[in-house]
C-alpha cells in the first residue's frame, strides 16, 4: 500500500518496489537529443565542473518556524536555518535544509529516504498547522565547482554572487538567464542549483553554453 | 622599423610600439601603422586626408577628432561578408594586423565621387526639412522614396551572412561605479579601492588614462602618464577592484543600474580569435548595479563653426595634441590654431615641440594674457589676438586659412582679411563636459555661464568630477575625484579618506571667451557652408533657416534640421548648434532649451544587447518527462506557453509523411473507435493542505465543494473578481484536508498567484497552504473504447466501472509503480489519467505501449485534443473565453453556487444586471451548411451578409475545426443571445467578400447525454 491516510491527509510512497528504470530531468539532454555535440568530460583544465546529484529526495515543508524546526530537529538533528536565505547540513552533508520564504523551507535528503522522513516528520508534528509536500520528481540538484564557477553565474543571474553578499550557508531563489531556479552555497569550493524539471533542458544548456569558454566539464 | 611610409610619423615619442609594425588596408589601398595605434592615427600617419564622404552633400571629409566624438571617420570593417561591421569610428578603433576597412559613404570611392556633383549643385536645393518638404506627397509614395534616400545616404551596412562570433553579458554589483579613467577617475577609483571597497573603473579607450596619457604636465615631478601607470598598477593588485579597458558606460538606468559595452577582441581581429579551440565572446554587457556612480567622463572640446570648416584638415586642437603626444602622429605641416580660450594653446605648443610650422595662434580674445599664450609667446609664435579663422580654403585638403578681426558681441567681422597660408586648422571654442550619462537619469544639466557649458544635475548616488563637471584643471580635478569618491562611499557608510593626489603644476589660465560661430562678412546664409553637425552635414545656415521658419526650441530645431541625430549624437555640434540657435533668436542658450541625451552613449552593437540569449536559448523550453519519446516518435511540436507539447504524430504512410489533417483524423478516430493516448503532464498541478482547504476552494471556484469525499473529483470554474471566467479545471480530494487542483498549461502560475494573492491578503485566517507539484508528477491520459481494457492489463487497480465511476480517483500500480489514476474525460470517452512520479514515467508510458500494440494504442497530440474536447463542447479557458465571459454566458448554470455561504470571487460581479442580460454573447455551436467549410477562428457571425459595412456583429467563432467523426466543419462560437437562436441560419463573410452559411446548433456535437465517458 503506497498511500496512507495520515490523519486527513493522504501521503504517497511514489517509489515502486521493483527496479524500475528511471530517468532524471537531465535524461534529454545527457541524451543529446537537445544539445549538437556530446556533454564535454571533465579534465584538468576544466574551469567549471558540473555534476547532477540525481534523484534526491525533495520535500517543501511549509508552517511555523517553531514547530517545523523542533519536528526537523527531532527526525534529522538539523535546526531550521535561523536567518532568511539560510542554508543548513548535517553532519554527513547529506541532507539539508533551506529557507525558501517565511513559512516555506526545501528539505533535501538521499533518495528514497523522503517518504520515510515525512512520515516521521508527521509523526512529530502532530496536530500543528502544517504540509509536506513531495516534490522529488519535480526539481534536480546540479553541483558547480571550479575556480570559473562563480563567473558562469555572473553570467546567468543578476544576484550579487561576490563572497562577501554569498557566503557559504546562503541559499537564494534567482533569476537564471530568462528562467529560475534556487542557488545554494553549501561549501566554500561548491555551489549547488536546484533546478525544476521542465526547465532542466534549457537551464542545462544555457549552463554549458556559458561555460564553454573555461572550459567546463560535466561529471557522469 | 623604416618609418619612410608614413610621412607623418614623429621619429619619436607616442605610446605605440614601433618595434611592431602591423598592416592594414584602407579603401583596397594597403598601409602600414604600429600597435598602440587607432585606425584613425594610423591614417593620418600615412597621410590619408579623406577618410569619408558627407552624408547629405557628399563633401569630403577627414578626421576631426580623437575619441567618440568623431563625426567623420566611420568606417565599414570586415574583410569577409560574416564579418562586416558598420559606422566603426576609426578614432577608437585599435590597428590589429591586417584590419580591413572601406569608407561608409563614397560611390565609386571617397576621391572620385558620383554623389558629390549632386552635392555641390543640390546644396542650394536641400534646405532643412528638404526630405519632409519634397518626399511627403503623395504620402504612399514614402516608403519607395525612403529605400532610395537611404541607399544614397548610405551609413555602412549589416552583414549578410551569420556572425560567427558570440556575445554575452555579465552582472556586476560594486559600492562605487567609476565611469573613466582619466585624471579624476583614477583618483576617485585609488581612494575607493584603499578604503576597501568594491570598486568598477571603465574606461572607453584602448589604455586607461585619458588625457594623463597625452598632457603636457608633470605629476610628482614625472610624466604624467607615469603617475596613471603606478595607479592602475596598483588597482590591478586589489582584488576588490574590477578593471575594464575598452569598455563604455552606454547606459544609466534606474537605481544606479548602469550598462557597460566591453570590446573585448576587437582589438585583435575581425573575428574573435580562438584560443584552446573555443572562440571567447566578442563584447560583452556588464550589467552593473552599483551602491553609487561616480562620473568622471571629461569634456568634449567644441570646434569653432566657420566656413568651409569640414575640409580634411580642420580638426579640434585637443585632437592634434592627442596625435602627437600620444601616436607620435603630426598630421600636417602648417598649423594655424583658430581659439576662444587658454587650454587649446597647447596644441601649438605641441605642434611647434615635433618640429613643424605654427603659422599663426588666432585669438578670437582681444588681449589673453595666460601662461600658455606666454609661452607661445615666448617661442615666437606669431598670436593674432581679437581674430578668427572665418573660412578655410582647399578642396580635399586645407590649403589656407581666412583669418580675420572679428566682434564676438556683434558677431560681424571688423577687419580685412588675412589668409595664412597652411594645411591645417585647429580650433577650440572651449570644453563641454560630458554629461550624457548624468542627462540619462532624466536630471536636466544647467548652463554655466562663467564654464560656457551645461553641467550635470545629480540624481541622488550620482556623482561627477573633474571636466565631467567642468573642473578642467588637473591639479583640482585629481583633488576632486578623490573627493568626491570619498563623499560617495560616505552616502554608503563607509569611510573612505581622499588620497593625496600628485603634485601638479597650477597653470594661470586666463577667461576663455564665448564663441561658437565665427561670423564672416557674409550673411550666414550665403557665406561658405559653416558645419555644425558634420555627421548630418547640418549647417549654420539650416539652423538659421529653422529659426526663421518659426521653429524656435531647440528640440524642434534638432528634429528639422537632424542636427544632433547621427550615430555621435552631435557630440562635437549640438552646443554650437543651440549657440546659434540663441543667437538668431535673440536669446541666451539655456533660453532656447537644455540638451537631452538619451542612452545608449555610442551605438552597441546588437549582439551585446542579446547576449546568448539567442537561437536555441531564446528563450526556455520546457520539456515534460516523455519529451524524448515524443521527439523519437517525429512528433511535431507546439509552443504552449513556453512548454514544447507534441501537436501531432505524423505516421508514414505509403512511404509519404502524413498532413496534419491526414494524421489529426486518424488519432481522433482512434480515440473514439479503441483508444488513444495523450502527454498531460503540461497541466498545472497544485497541492493544496489544511483544515481550511476545503473552505478556501468554496471561495475561489464558483462551485460547491462541501460535500466530495475523498476519491472523488470535480470540475471547478474560477472567476476573477468581475465575474468573468479566468481557468478551469478538476480538483481532486486526496484527504478531508487534502486536494489535489489541476489548472489550465498556460493558466498554471497566474492560479498560484492567485491562490496566494487571497490567501495572504483577504484571509490570512484560513489554514491552508498550496504547493506547485505541477513538474513532481507526469500525467498520462489514456482515454478511448478500449482504455480499460488496456489498463487492466497493468494495474492493480480496480477498474470495475461501479467500483471506479466516472470522476473518482484511485490509488495502486500501473507497471509496477505507485500511480494515482484520475477517471476524468476530455475527450468525451471513457479515460483515465494516469499520475505517478516524473522519474519513472517514461517506464510506465513504455510498458503502455508494449501492451497497447493489440489495440492499436495510438498517441496524439494538443490538436487531436482540441478536436475531441470540441466535439463534446468542452471549452479552453482563454481560446472560448476572453476575460469577458461569464460561467453562465457559457450555459454553465450547474457550476455557480449562489446559495453557498461565503462570499465567493465573482459572485457579486456576477449578479450585477449586466451580466444577467439576455442578450450577452452565449457559447454555442455552429455548424456549417456546406460540410467541407472548417469557419475560421476569430470569425465574426452576422444575420445579414447584404448588410452593407458596418454591419451589426453578433459574435465570433472561438473554436473551429474538421472532424472525422461528424465528417464536417464544426465550430464554437459566441453569439449574442445564442441560446435563443438554436437552430437559426446566420452568416459568415470572409475577406474575399463570400459568406459561408452556419446553423447555429447545442456545442454539445457528440454523445450530448454524455453515456460515453460512463461505460
């Protein structure tokens, strides 16, 4: 059974327990139906690599910062980030979780594990004013690293990307060329792109075609 | 490193590398000039006195300038079709090895000139507002007239084959934005940049410096330029500090949001070169949103306007010091230098150092008494004082200089004239501060009468120094850009403590003098041509005719004469222009308007503008999860918003591509006959949780909603406040707190706008949040006969149709992954929408297929769909609706809930009289008589096609297609009190004047007890 009522609300388990091929957002283009020439590899002179962190488990928690963050302390011991725009990981980096507007953060976990932590997110909620919604085959996870990285993105979004307005635990939803996506700063050396699903394809493209001057590479 | 071929190279000085000789060709004519040049130093360094014809008389024409300002030297560069790029100026363009460029204008060439007869005799016959006066009758003969004007014009030419070269942009933050890299910007940009801040300096030219790189002064006791060198050094090591060469502040817009055009290969080839194989972006946008902007642009120098003053040889005196002291260029023998004021003295002092003749300094002031005119002096050089050029003699080259005393105050010439013989003509009537991007921020600048010249107005966070706002002297304008710089950072916050500037030696200039026109002993418009625009060849005489005419603001002076509007936007003309102007009108200049600038600054070249938002990153596509099935399957695609929806699936057929007809009646006769299937997953989905859930949809559908249980569905209508009908939709009740809305493609963001919009600021009470999972989950609609059938192969689910009734939902496996099935229909058959999420639906529509080989499952596309859902009448929000239909203009009665409790959006627009009359425009269906004719969409539907024009408009046809089930044309349309006209015979006129016949029938054309999606 892949659908429990909880409470009023009816969770969804949209994992098979077959092996079931699967594609992730990027398929087309990784499949160069969209793209002339195959997706360059990564080498030493690549001034950007890109890598697509597949699959991830999505979750949008919207309610009250208080009892979201006891409930997400409860199942992952990670607090809600205390700021706006903030970022926050656990200790294996694994999982994380940002703030997306004042009652709205995008929890991100290994795949597979989101119906599970839902469930005990549920469990520890109780009775607040809530929802969890699942949005993993909505969005993907591309990381960006490399010394050009910060340039590529001055290239496509308009947020100051400079150290001193992006450190490291910041997370923004921006303009990127003429779509959006969210932008995260998970590690000095790293920033990570959530990308929805739709808009991959062209965001992908738009990615490698900026990045073509440095070089960049993509991590299969 | 033979100099010999360039005659008017200097043995030395000038900052361009002798040690590299580069060649290029001008005009098929190969020369040789030195890296470090521009075009325009190079052409003069070889002599080359005609570099253009003029635009409207054909006059020849040589380099006037230095900079941007230059209104002659446009070239046409390229020495390959892809590679043209037209109305360069020469003046900053660097010399690359083997730069290709052609004059603009000239047929068959600038010395021999076709065009120029016309000129010569057409002078008198093309007055100002000559193309208004001869060309605007008859009015519909323009446009022929304009394709010939504008050939002979002639202002270089787009390239008619593919760019190869690519474009970007970049955005850029800082605290303190400098625009140029002159004296006061550097100082400004050192202050900012040892005070820690973020810093941006640009400058236009090839070297930062601006005029430091060709002074005469010493800073610190060094050439001056030595003082620029250590400068950029050191800013070059702060990586808080950006800087960009070769780039030009075109554009300020609002909050200090300025546009930047960097040249970033242009100054190595046509083309960008490649290096590791990739060709790096020709020019780039810098999109900069600065904290604040410091203008440090200079001064343009006015030339003097006298006649016969565009003859190759007339240049502004700054120019001549910029040749010489930075090119190591002397572009002539004999000077005589024609000035209002001190400043320009050095361009005589400068002619005199390389070695060649100063003929005479004239003076247009009766005794100056500066040092510079001591120096003159000193050496000798023979100063007319209280005198003017009035005319320049020579054809294709100065040959002589009319000079005379003059009355500036009376303007007429008071003593006999003198001519000097000589090969050039310097002139200097004083300086115009820059004031363009200041001007942008819609700020009018204000006439100085002490400067004679506008300065800028300031917006606040906007700041200019040195000769940008007419602090000309270099030792207070580097004091004032670090000033300046420092109260900048301070309306930041931050503390920024003025450097200490260089010492520079204070030079004692006496007052400049106000001249612009020099008169002559003609009336103006009969002395020789006096230029003013030589861009738009626009003469003291048309002004003076423009003045007499009756135009008297100088905005309506510039619009007739064109005075101002070439590619320099009478950089170097429009003051004099405004100057004359004053003077015919017996008024001061400030009394005859102010001038406007409007970005960009100089023309940008289209591809900067793009950027690599072009071809195929136009704009985004949006693909759904089966995008790469459909593609394999040589879908063709429509644009639906920005998402690629398959339109169609043509088949081959006997070797032969199907039509769009041919294969638009076989997927439609499948679905009706066995079983069809379609991508749905392009719907707006919207997850929707919490106590109020329920409650809220009660409010923004204009239907019921207390009552569905849990696994069931309803069709919702949604109005906007005024009761018009905005999308449609099913929503789903997944729990008691639990809904699941589907929304129109195109109307998906504009719902969860509005959901939110009343949600956050009418009834921030109601416990409800909405989540988009529109791209989470991939829909497919398998729909048909045979669906169940085929179905039932794959699933778990009972599909039992007393278990699983038409508008239920159901839970299970559809190949082996978790799937929520919709039993929903808009095709008017049995279907069921399968949901499961995105990752695996590629898996689940495969094994679909595997199984539907035996029913002939056929895929199908948004046209198919269109057919179908009108064949049952079933509307699309924003194809039969408008924005000005109502839920009940659409006979949809049974949807609008006006006994439920609360106040629902629409319900009080909707019971105003006006939307309750009878004779508003009601959907319907048409059928037309002749069933071959498919109406089209848009048409409008009368009662008497004899009627004549106007005649009395019914309504329109909203939808129309053929169908092969009904084997006819049928339509949707709205037609004013359409309910009442069942049955009745209206008409249809088209534009060729014929009338197709339409009964007007229930939209409803197929299954109207609706049995079919029940099985």
């Amino acid at each position: 059974m892949s659908d429990i009522t909880y409470g009023q609300v009816a969770t969804f388990n949209t994992h098979p327990e077959a092996a079931i091929p699967s594609e992730s957002p990027l398929s087309v283009a990784f499949n160069q139906i969209s793209v002339s020439t195959p997706a360059p590899a990564v080498n030493h002179a690549s001034g950007v690599r890109l890598e697509e962190k597949a699959f991830l488990g999505h979750l949008i928690l919207r309610g009250g910062a208080i009892v979201l963050d006891e409930a997400v302390r409860k199942v992952l011991g990670i607090s809600l980030p205390g700021q706006p725009l903030g970022l926050a990981l656990d200790e294996s980096g694994e999982r994380s979780v940002q703030w997306l507007s004042p009652d709205e953060w995008l929890l991100i976990v290994p795949g597979g594990e989101e119906f599970e932590v839902e469930q005990r997110l549920r469990d520890a909620l109780g009775d607040a004013h809530y929802a969890i919604v699942d949005a993993s085959g909505g969005q993907t996870l591309v990381s960006l690293e490399g010394e050009k990285a910060r340039e590529l993105l001055m290239k496509s979004t308009n947020y100051d990307v400079h150290p001193s307005n992006f450190p490291v635990g910041k997370a923004v939803s921006v303009v990127f060329a003429k779509s959006s996506l969210i932008l995260r700063r998970p590690a000095e050396d790293r920033y990570e792109l959530v990308l929805r699903r739709s808009f991959a394809d062209y965001l992908y493209r738009w990615i490698l075609d900026a990045g073509a001057e440095y070089g960049i590479g993509v991590q299969r | 490193m033979s100099q010999s071929n360039q005659p008017n190279r200097l043995r030395q000085g000038g900052r361009i590398e002798r040690a590299r000789t580069l060649d290029f060709t001008f005009n098929g004519k190969r020369y040789q000039g030195h890296a470090g040049d521009t075009l325009a130093s190079a052409l003069l360094a070889n002599g080359v006195d005609v570099v253009n014809r003029s635009f409207k008389y054909s006059r020849p024409r040589g380099i006037v300038a230095a900079g941007a300002e230059e209104p002659n030297a446009l070239v046409q560069l390229g020495s390959t079709e892809a590679a043209q790029v037209p109305n360069v100026r020469a003046t900053q363009q660097a010399l690359f090895e083997g730069l290709t460029a052609q004059s603009t204008n000239g047929w068959p060439n600038v010395q021999r000139d076709v065009m120029s007869l016309v000129g010569k005799l057409g002078g008198r016959f093309m007055p100002p507002g000559f193309y208004y006066k001869t060309f605007m009758a008859p009015a519909s003969m323009w446009m022929t007239y304009e394709k010939v004007i504008r050939k002979g014009a002639g202002l270089g030419r787009s390239p008619m084959e593919n760019d190869p070269d690519s474009y970007d942009h970049l955005n850029q933050h800082c605290d303190l934005l400098v625009v140029g890299a002159g004296p006061a910007g550097l100082a400004a940009a050192l202050t900012a940049a040892r005070a820690g801040a973020r810093v941006i300096l640009c400058d236009e030219q090839e070297e930062m410096g601006g005029s430091l790189l060709a002074s005469r002064e010493l800073l610190d006791d060094q050439p001056a330029a030595q003082w620029a060198e250590r400068v950029i050094d050191e800013l070059a090591e702060n990586d808080k500090v950006t800087l960009l060469p070769r780039t030009t502040a075109n554009g300020y817009h609002d909050h200090h949001f300025v546009t930047l055009h960097e040249r970033r290969t242009e100054h190595l080839g046509e083309t960008a070169p490649r290096v590791d194989g990739y060709r790096s972006s020709r020019s780039r946008m810098h999109r900069v949103r600065a904290g604040q902007v410091l203008l440090a642009t200079g001064a343009h120098e006015r030339p003097l306007v006298y006649g016969n003053n565009d003859v190759p040889g007339n240049l502004v005196a700054g120019a001549v010091s910029t040749y010489i002291r930075r090119y190591g260029v002397v572009p002539g023998n004999k000077l005589v230098l024609s000035v209002s004021n001190d400043h320009a003295y050095r361009a005589a002092l400068d002619w005199d150092e390389a070695g060649r003749e100063v003929v005479a300094i004239v003076d247009a002031r009766r005794q100056p008494d500066g040092e510079l005119v001591e120096q003159a002096r000193a050496r000798g050089i023979r100063i007319i004082e209280g005198s003017a050029v009035l005319e320049a003699k020579g054809d294709k080259r100065v040959d002589g200089a009319r000079v005379a005393a003059i009355d500036t105050a009376a303007f007429r010439v008071t003593g006999q004239a003198e001519v000097l013989e000589c090969d050039t003509i310097a002139s200097s009537g004083g300086y115009s501060p820059v004031i363009h991007l200041a001007s942008h921020t819609g700020a009018r600048p204000t006439w100085d009468d002490t400067l004679l010249g506008f300065v800028p107005s300031l917006v606040k966070g906007v700041h200019a120094a040195g000769s940008a706002r007419g602090v000309h002297d270099l030792a207070e304008g580097l004091a004032d850009g670090a000033s300046k710089a420092s109260e900048a950072l301070a309306a930041l916050g931050k503390s920024a403590s003025a450097i200490e500037p260089p010492r520079a030696d204070v030079i004692r200039e006496g007052q400049a003098c106000a001249l612009y026109q020099v008169p002559h002993e003609k009336p103006t418009l009969r002395a020789p041509k006096q230029f003013v625009d030589m861009q738009n060849d626009v003469t003291a005489a048309a002004v003076e005719l423009a003045t007499r005419e009756g135009f008297e603001s100088i905005e309506h002076v510039k619009r007739y004469t064109a005075l101002g509007f070439g590619t320099d936007q009478g950089k170097l003309g429009n003051i004099n222009g405004m100057a004359i102007a004053a003077r015919c009108l017996g008024r001061s200049i400030p009394e005859v308007g102010t001038t406007v600038f409007r970005p960009n600054y100089t023309p940008v070249t289209f591809g900067a503008i793009v950027g690599r938002h072009c071809r195929d990153l136009f704009d985004p596509e949006r693909y759904t999860a089966l995008h790469q099935w459909h593609v394999e399957q040589g879908a063709e695609f429509e644009d639906v918003g920005q998402w690629k929806r398959p339109w169609y699936f043509p088949r081959k057929v006997n070797g032969k591509l199907e039509t769009m007809a041919e294969a638009v009646a076989r997927e439609s006769l499948a679905v009706r006959t066995g079983v069809g299937i379609l991508d749905a997953s392009t719907l707006g989905k919207i997850d929707i949780q919490g106590p109020d859930a329920r409650e809220f949809l009660g409010r923004v559908y204009t239907n019921k909603w207390a009552k569905l249980a849990p696994g069931r569905v309803r069709y919702g209508l949604m109005c906007k406040d005024d009761g018009m009908l905005m999308d449609d939709g099913t929503t789903s009740c997944l729990g008691e707190n639990h809904f699941l809305m589907t929304t129109t493609t195109g109307g998906a963001a504009g719902v969860m706008e509005w959901l939110e919009l009343w949600h956050q600021t009418e009834w921030p009470e109601l416990q409800v949040y909405f989540t988009s999972v529109t791209d989470h989950w991939a829909t497919m609609t398998v729909t048909g006969p045979e669906a169940r059938k085929l179905l039932s192969e794959i699933t778990d689910i009972d599909l039992d149709k007393e278990q699983f009734k038409f508008m239920d939902w159901r839970n299970g496996k559809v190949a082996d992954v978790p799937a929520r099935v919709f039993r929903i229909s808009f095709t008017g058959e049995l279907a069921y929408e399968i949901n499961v999420q995105a990752n695996y639906a590629l898996h689940v529509w495969k094994t679909l297929f595997e199984h539907g080989k035996k029913y002939d499952l056929t895929p199908y596309g948004t046209e198919t769909m269109h057919v179908l859902r009108a064949e049952k009448g079933l509307i699309i929000a924003g194809q039969d609706t408008d924005g000005s239909v109502t839920p009940e203009d659409l006979g949809m009665f049974w949807a609008v809930g006006y006994d439920k409790p609360f106040q629902w959006i629409g319900k009080r627009a909707l019971t105003r009289p006006d939307t309750a009359r009878k004779d508003r425009k009601q959907f319907v269906g048409l059928r037309p008589v002749d069933p071959t004719v498919v109406l089209e969409e848009g048409a409008h539907i009368v009662v008497d096609k004899d009627q004549p024009i106007p005649m009395d408009m019914l309504g329109h046809v909203t939808s129309s297609y053929y169908s092969p089930n009904l084997k006819s044309g049928f339509a949707l349309a709205v037609i004013k009190g359409g309910r009442d006209r069942m049955g009745e015979t209206l008409h249809v006129p088209m534009p060729d004047g014929q009338a197709h016949e339409v009964e007007v029938v229930s939209p409803v054309f197929i299954d109207p007890k609706g049995e079919r999606q029940h099985v």
